[in-house]
C-alpha cells in the first residue's frame, strides 16, 4: 500500500464571492478564503505553520506566499509560491502532504486569489509564447487548435462540447454563488459566437475575480478538528510542457498518466468515482481529461458527455458546483473546495447521493501541466 | 508593427533563426549527432541530448496539422486582418511550426499541402508564411 494514501486530509476548505470584485486586492481575496477554510476547520491563524499559494495568474510577482504569510501574522515553517499555472492548486496539496509527512510543518494552508476581471486580463491576451509574429494571441485560439485535431481524428462535435457546457450551467443554476446561473441550451451554445474556430463562446469560462483556499493537516490531527476530514487518498502529475505548436500530437494530455499514478496511490480505479471535478477552462480540456481518466475511451468523449450522463443524477456528475465555464473562471482550486463539500454531504440540491469518491483535475497553459487528486469521504 | 512583434518574440536562443529570416533563408538547428531537426531552438538536442548542431536550410514543405481563426484585432499588426487563421505546419523534416496560411479561411483543412514562403511586411520585417502547392 502507498506509503501516504489516506494519511492526510483536507479539514477546512473556504472561498470568496466569485465575479467582479472592485476595492478587492489579490491579497484580500487569499487572506478571506483562507480566514473562511480555518473557521470551517476549527483552527486560528496560530495554527498554520506552512503557506502554499500559487501565484495570481494576472500578475506573477516574487515572493506572493511571504506576503501571504506576513498578512496572516504568521512566522511559518513552511512556504512556497508554485508555478504549474491551473496545475498548481491540486499540487500545493500533494506538496503539502509531502512536507508533513517529512516533518517540515503541521497545518498548511493551500490558497490562491486573483482579480483579473477587476485589474487587468492582459494576461489573457498577450502574445503567445513566441508565436507573436503569426497573429497568435490569448488562449483560445491554442485550445481550438486542438479540439479542430480531435474533431478530425475522433468525429467529436461542436453540439457535444455543448453537453458539457450546459451540464456544467445546469449545475451552477443550483449554486448561488456562481458567476452564471442562468440555464443554458444546446442551441444557446450553438448561437454564441465564434470565439476561435471551431471554439464557440459559451466553450470558455469567464475571466473572474475571487479567492479559495483548503486546510492540509494529517488524518490523526484531523480527528480532533470540527468537520469529517476528507481524506487525500491519491494524487498524481503529469506535464507534457511542450508549448502546443512544439507537441507532436495533440490528442493526449498529460492527465492519463498523472490520473494513473492518483489511481495507483489510491488503490481506486474509474469505476470507483462517485462525482468528478473535472477542468474545464474550455469544453475541450473536460471531454479530453474524461477519457485519459479512463471514464471512456480515447476518442469516445463526445459521446461520453451526451445525453445527461455528466449531470447529476447521471452515470457520473461532472462540475457539480458548475466548474470553470460557469462556477468562476478561477483556475482549479473551487474544483478542490467543490469536491470536498460533496464528500462531506453539504451541498444541498446540487448534492450527489453516497458521493464518497471524487475525483479533481488541474490543468495549466495549453494542457502543458496536469495534476491529479483522488478524495474520500470514508475510508 | 511587425517587427515589433518579431523583436518581442526574439531572444538569445533564437535570434539567429530570425536572423537568417531577415536574410530570407527558413533554416533550422539540426543535430551534429543525429541529424534530427529541431524548433524551437534549443541548446541541446531534445531527441539524442548532443550539444552540437548546424543551422540546416528547411526544406520548407510540409502539410496544414491543425489550424483556428483569430477574431480578434489583438494588436496594430494584425489591425483589421481579422478573421484570419492561424496553423500549425508539420514540416517534411519532423518538425512543427506555427505560421499563417495565406489563403481564406473557408479554404483552411488539415492535411493541405504547403509550402514557406518568406514574405515582406509592410514595415520591412520579413516572416515565414505558407501557402498552398498543388497536387
């Protein structure tokens, strides 16, 4: 048996309000969600004796988890600001894990916040790596250029990237906190424009401001704290780190052999997950992750995410609380929150019945990094 | 315009590439130890590890990968270009390199056969386009 299987758990997890949040520094939004993540766990600031952030993707500046630290009014033991871009937030807790068990630290905290809406989305529209000379700009672009590549080779269909927006937009009409709660249709994904072809509009997740942030402490420790923990049982990672215009196929993401090394470590296979938390910056990452996590076979995704079977209430509920397409654009930590809360029962009429195993996915750049989390309510 | 694009994406590992594009040669590092090709520049070889290499003339043909549409006037270069596509190139020498195909976009399919072609901007810089070849 894996060495740190179920030895850690997640005990308190917190977030923001997500959208536009004017007045609000990426600072504030960290230091709120991890104030929230401690309450829910029953812990003080005093506690916290390791800060893990990943940076503000806005705004990449040196020294963030120090900051983050010297606002808390901690003196930690234990920091790091990590750069896996949306890769990073389930990696601070397997590194959170890794420096506990090796008795750097106790009680870590894993958090990020940023306000790209509100400051500044140039990020999201600078030149692309060194293709600025082709016109080559923002994201999209980049992910439609993969998705035209799985189009051509797996007949996958703009209607069937529809099923995961609408899915995801479902969900979130259920969550009072996310960004876009208004119900979506197939034929609503199909009449918003083209953003990057063959990527339509409502393929992307919005550019918003917020925080969230999840408490890391050991299993034992955790039996005395406020909530049921929610134990880490696997996790893994995976980066291709080929900018997309370098990779020689673009079918394959890093997420089958990062899920591989989480299934492994967890003693858990696809048939075991009861609810998945899946990234989806575009409808694409989510079809592409859903079938290397071994949900379908390579190519069989489209299919896969028809007809409800992602919606709760399906085969397998997929960005219960609506995810990045319709949750908040943040990169990847609200999965993390989301799935925990499912585990722990909290989540009113968008709860998934006996949820007990769930599944998060982290990806960043164009699906440069991958990281893999595997989550149980009971052991 | 154009240039200044080119300036911003030229750093100490590929300048020469775009020094033999100002001089209108599409040539790429090649491996001294197994003659692999390779992009981006690199100061070892990806396939083999070997630290030495030439800057090898590319043949420049090759087929259309996969390619998307820009929408968006993103920067004065591309002022009022858009929509226009952009493509990755799988060059017949293995390597893939990201351009523009300089045909309409409802003309754009993976697979079509292309070919570089070095042109001028309007500002004098020079880039690496492709276009189609027949057959």
């Amino acid at each position: 048996m894996s060495l740190l299987r179920d030895k850690y758990a997640i005990v308190g997890v917190g977030n923001t309000e997500y959208g536009k949040l004017p007045g609000r520094s990426s600072y504030s939004l960290n230091i709120e969600a991890i104030k929230n993540a401690l309450d829910d766990a029953g812990l003080s600031v005093k506690d916290v004796d390791g800060v893990l952030c990943k940076y503000p993707s806005s705004n990449f500046e040196n020294l963030y988890s120090a900051k983050i630290a010297q606002q808390l009014g901690i003196y930690p033991k234990l920091i790091a600001t990590i750069d896996q871009a949306g890769a990073s937030n389930i990696s601070l807790i397997t590194y959170a894990a890794m420096a506990i068990e090796a008795g750097m630290c106790e009680v870590v905290v894993c958090s990020y916040g940023d306000n790209p809406l509100t400051r500044t989305k140039s990020h999201y529209s600078k030149p692309r790596g060194e293709q600025g000379p082709f016109g080559l700009f923002g994201t999209p672009a980049s992910y439609a250029m993969i998705t035209q590549r799985h189009m051509y080779e797996y007949g996958t269909t703009s209607e069937q990237l529809g099923a995961i927006a609408v899915a995801c937009r479902k969900h979130a009409s259920l969550n009072p906190n996310a960004f876009f709660q208004k119900p979506m249709t197939i034929e609503d994904h199909q009449n918003s424009r083209m953003l990057a072809d063959p990527l339509r509009l409502f393929d992307c997740c919005p550019i918003t401001d917020g925080g969230a942030a999840v408490i890391v402490t050991s299993a034992e420790r955790a039996k005395s704290l406020r909530r049921k923990p929610v134990y880490i049982s696997g996790f893994g990672q995976s980066h291709i780190s080929k900018e997309v215009p370098y990779r020689k196929n673009l079918h394959e993401s890093g997420a089958k052999r990062s899920a591989e090394q989480a299934y492994k470590m967890a003693g858990l296979s696809p048939q075991d997950v009861d609810v998945a938390q899946i990234y989806d910056c575009y409808t694409i990452t989510a079809l592409m992750t859903l079938e290397e996590y071994g949900f379908c076979k390579k190519g069989e995704g489209g299919a896969f995410v028809e007809n409800g079977r992602i919606e709760i209430g399906g085969e397998l509920p997929v960005n219960t609380a609506g995810g990045l397409l319709s949750e908040t654009g943040m990169p990847g930590m609200q999965l993390i929150v989301e799935g925990v809360r499912q585990l722990r029962g909290e989540c009113g009429e968008r709860q998934v019945n006996d949820a007990n195993v769930c599944i998060v996915s982290n990806q960043g750049g164009i699906m440069q990094t991958h990281s893999t989390l595997l989550l149980r309510g009971e052991l | 315009m154009s240039h200044e694009l080119i300036q911003s994406a030229v750093n100490e590992d590929n300048k020469e590439f775009w020094e033999y594009i100002s001089k209108g040669e599409f040539r790429m590092q090649q491996c001294s130890s197994c003659s692999s090709f390779r992009f981006p520049c690199s100061w070892i070889c990806p396939e083999c590890g070997d630290s030495s290499f030439i800057w090898e003339k590319i043949s420049g043909y090759g087929e259309v990968y996969t390619w998307s549409v820009i929408h968006k006037d993103y920067h004065p270069a591309f002022e009022k270009k858009a929509p226009y596509n952009v493509a990755i190139v799988a060059l017949k020498e293995g390597v893939h390199f990201l351009s523009n195909v300089e045909v309409s976009i409802d003309q754009m399919e993976i697979g079509m056969r292309v070919k570089v072609e070095i042109c001028d901007c309007p500002d004098g810089s020079k880039v690496p386009l492709f276009i189609p070849v027949g057959g």
